[in-house]
C-alpha cells in the first residue's frame, strides 16, 4: 500500500438512517462509473427546464417527472392562472412545494396561502383549488399514497401553518370537480361549489403547511425529519447546510433519495441552481457533497421505499449525473423508458 494513498470510509446501511450497517475502509473510490445503461442511473434536472401545459393552458393539470412502483408521483406545475375547477385526489396526499411566485390553496376546509419554501399538505380526497397570487410560479408535488403526517426527528418546535376558515354563502354556482384516481380523471358538475363552508364545527384540519426555513438542521447526526408515510415508506427531511464532516461514501439499501436544492447562496457541491432535483436510485454507492457550506443553502430531500423512475417527461430534461459532488456526469446514458 502506498503511503500517501486516500483512504474512503464507506458504509452500507439498511433502513436510511435508522437502521443497522456496516462500515469499511477502501482504496478506491467506489461511486465512480465511467458508462451506464439501464434505468436505475443517477439523475439531475431543473424543475423550471420541464416543459409544462399547465403554462399556458389554464385547465392542464401537473407534469409528472417521476413515478415509484407504488404509485407515488413527482410532478411540477408552473400554472399563470386560477384552476377553473376544482380536484380532489384519490388516490394520494399531495405536498405542494413552493419554489417561485405564490398561491392560495382554496380547499373544502378553509383557504391557505403558499410563499416560495412552503410545503402545503392536501391529503388524499381533500377537494382544492389552486388560485395564482403572484406570477410566475414554480411547484413541485409530491403524490403519496400513504397518509403523510408531521413526523419530526428530531424534535422541534413546530410553526405549522393552518387554513383560514371564510363563511362563504353558497351561490348557485355550477362547479367542475374532477377526481384524480390511478386511471385518469372522473368529471362532475355539481350545481355548487363544495368549498363553501358555513362554520368548522369539529375535529382537526387536515390541511397544513410548514416553511422550509422553519426546520432547524440538525447539528448532529442524520438531519431533520419532518414527515412521513405509514412504515416510513416516504420520508422528508429538511437538508439544509449545517456543520458536519462529509458523509462517507455509503449504500442506501432501502431508500430512493431525491434531494431537492431551494435556494443558496452557497453551492451543494457542483449543485448551485435554485429548482435543481438529484436523485441517487437505492442501493447504488454514492457519496455526496458537503453540508457544510458557511455561506449557507436551503434544500430537502425525499427518501423513497418505493424505487423511483423517470418519466419521458422528466427523462427529456434529466442529465445523467455522477455521485461524488452530484454534478453532471460526462458519459451519456443508454437509459429510457420507465418499466412499470
Ligand atoms: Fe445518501
């Protein structure tokens, strides 16, 4: 062995962060891949480069660029004005994330307004329309098929943000509500709107939102959770800059991971482009940037039990990517078409 060789800690573990592993020391570093063909490949794209209807067409619905076996759904929509209808989904929660401009979300259980860095929570069959406040505007969508709860490890004070209730008097007003279920979308006409309310007369709401900014990054250990699906299939964590060491390079056996970049003014290795999406499929070896990043950056991530494909939506705009700094990766994939 060579004196001044580098050494790589690596770690193979089950169960993201919460599970048993192991942990070597190698010569080589093994993320590195010169060519790749097949469809489990690291990918990066921007969320603003999809090319999106619902742009310019008022009634399209979200681009989805992503798609797990379990159904789960990544979309994006850039929409300009208010959704003519209204929809409820399903089949799925969806978490809307807020990268640019700002929305109102008028839901059956009150209206709540949405900034650049906020996650808004619309379980499944919560009916809701998305009215533009301020353009242009960038979301991504989370579809999950699990019901998602607020789910913090570690603890934290929690500012989560909660609907208006407005009484509004039903008008006569014919409505459009479409029903978003695996197999396309059911139309009805009622002859009200369902969003009217006279009063909230009980329970909980089950629509919420939290700020980005408002989850601490964890000093120490794995970073901060704050939602999650039955049996952790999803999990969120916020992945902000803070300071550690670099991780190892490291397997994730069970988990999907889909880092999502918000906002800097520092760079996440060679990620600097606010709307920047990566995604390390499970159980590939990869290593990852720094956290520590002084001039600070604001990211999540998304860790899915589910194995992720791209869609030909997301695969025309996705760039193969290496998994040392997650920058571009020079070879060109043979990678098409997703296989469920
Ligand atoms: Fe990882």
């Amino acid at each position: 062995m060579a004196e001044k060789e580098q050494l790589y800690a690596e770690h193979w573990g089950r169960e993201g962060f919460y599970g048993d592993g192991v942990n070597v020391t190698r010569l080589q570093h093994v993320p590195d891949f010169t060519h790749v063909s097949g469809l489990h490949a690291p990918h990066r794209l921007n969320i603003a480069d999809v090319l999106l209807p619902d742009r310019g067409d008022a009634a399209a619905l979200p681009t989805a660029i992503f798609i797990s076996r379990s159904g789960a759904q990544l979309s994006v929509s850039g929409r300009r004005q208010n959704m003519p209808f209204v929809v409820s989904n399903v089949e799925a929660d969806e978490i809307h994330f807020i990268q640019q401009g700002e929305l109102c979300f008028a839901t059956a259980y009150g209206r709540i307004a949405a900034l650049p860095g906020d996650f808004v929570f619309i379980p499944r069959a919560v009916p809701y329309q998305v009215e533009v406040a301020a353009i242009p505007t960038l979301s991504l969508i989370a579809e999950i098929p699990g019901a998602v709860k607020f789910d913090a490890a570690p603890k934290f004070e929690a500012q989560l943000g909660v609907p208006e209730i407005a009484v509004v008097t039903p008008e006569p007003v014919e409505t459009t509500v479409l029903i978003k279920s695996f197999d396309g979308i059911t139309r009805y006409v009622k002859p009200y709107s369902p969003l009217a309310m006279v009063a909230l007369s009980g329970g909980s709401n089950p629509v919420w939102k939290i700020s980005l900014k408002d989850i601490p990054p964890n000093p120490a250990g794995h970073p901060t959770q704050f939602a999650a699906s039955p049996d952790n299939d999803e999990l969120f964590y916020t992945l902000s800059a803070r300071p550690r060491r670099r991780p190892p390079m490291h397997y994730n056996a069970d988990y999907d991971e889909l880092i999502f970049y918000f906002a800097g003014p520092g760079a996440w290795g060679a990620v600097k482009e606010p709307g920047t999406l990566t995604w390390v499929p499970k159980g590939l070896a990869h290593h990852g940037p720094s956290e520590d990043v002084p001039e600070g950056y604001l990211a999540w991530m998304l860790e899915s039990r589910p194995t992720m494909r791209l869609t030909d939506a997301g695969m025309k705009v996705a760039q193969l990517m290496e998994t040392d700094l997650y920058g571009p990766h020079p070879a060109q994939a043979s990678v098409r078409r997703i296989g469920f």
